[in-house]
C-alpha cells in the first residue's frame, strides 16, 4: 500500500514556505490506518519489546496500537506538568525556543526493551530527547520508528547509533 498516498500535503502551513505533511487523512482511513500499524509491529517482531513509548501527541495515537499488536505495555511521553505522579524531565531546543518532556520516574524498569513510536522525524529533537528519558530509567532503546522522515532535516543524523525505521521519506 501506498502510505504517502494517504497524506495530504498542505502548503504554507503553519507558517508560509512550510509543507505539512497532514496524517490526518491517513487516520480516517481504516485500511491505511490498520496498515501502518501492521507495518511497524513487522518491523519490531524480532525486537522482543517491553515497552512502547509514544511522545505526546500522535505517537500516543501510533504507539498504543503498536503495543496492541505486538502485547507490549505502552507509556506516554508527556509536555512538561500534564503527568499526575513524580516524574523526571529533559529540556531540548525548538526553532523557536525550549521546551520539555517528561515521564513517570517509574515507567520504564532497568533492562525493559523500549520501542520509541511517533509520527514525525524532522530533526530529531523530540525524538533523542525520548532516547535520553529512557536511558536515564535504564531502558534499552530497541527501535525509534516513525510514520514519517523529512529526509532534508536530517534529524536522523541526530540519533545515531540507534535502529531508526520510517514508513515514509520526505524530502523536504
């Protein structure tokens, strides 16, 4: 199937000269939906995986099907104080500014095999930022999967070393 079929590009969004890559479209498409799920637990089947984790907010949307499918647990990687118990935090840069993730200090357990599930690698922000989150709770980081890479952006130079699988490429 062809996924990028299923994205509607919308031009200057949401500020003039950007190309959003729209997933909304995908989502109201059962079997798109149903295939992009699919297609990331194939591609973890062999990782033995405890854990997804799906920053806040379209990787809760991906990796709570992905932990379905493959009968993991799921933890949500959350925008600083929108979690209810102790959590530990990391800062990481935007274009525009700072900001930070967080997590429950007692999510992840030392040796848990950790599958990062989210939308978007654009230049890696949010995403090392995941990776550092769990290995400061002594996860072992499996897999950073993503439905979409803005290949120009290069985010995945930002996160090397890691298996890192997108299920669609942009080059912009």
């Amino acid at each position: 199937m062809d996924l990028k079929s299923f994205i509607s590009i919308v031009p200057d969004f949401p500020e003039e000269g950007i190309s959003f890559k729209d997933i909304t479209t995908l989502l109201q498409n059962g079997d798109a939906l149903k295939y992009a799920v699919d297609q990331f637990a194939h591609m973890a089947k062999d990782l033995q995986i405890d854990i997804i984790l799906g920053p806040e907010a379209r990787g809760f949307i991906f990796g709570t099907a992905v932990a379905y499918a493959l009968g993991a647990g799921f933890v949500p990687l959350r925008k600083a104080g929108k979690l209810p118990r102790e959590t530990i935090s990391e800062s990481y840069s935007l274009e525009y500014g700072k900001d930070s993730l967080e997590i429950h200090h007692d999510a992840i357990q030392k040796g848990q095999r950790v599958l990062i599930v989210d939308d978007l690698l654009a230049t890696g922000g949010t995403l090392s930022t995941s990776i550092k989150l769990v290995e400061k709770l002594q996860g072992t980081v499996e897999g950073v999967f993503t439905l979409i890479e803005l290949m120009n952006l290069n985010g995945r130079e930002n996160l090397k070393g890691y298996n890192v699988q997108s299920l669609i490429t942009y080059p912009y």
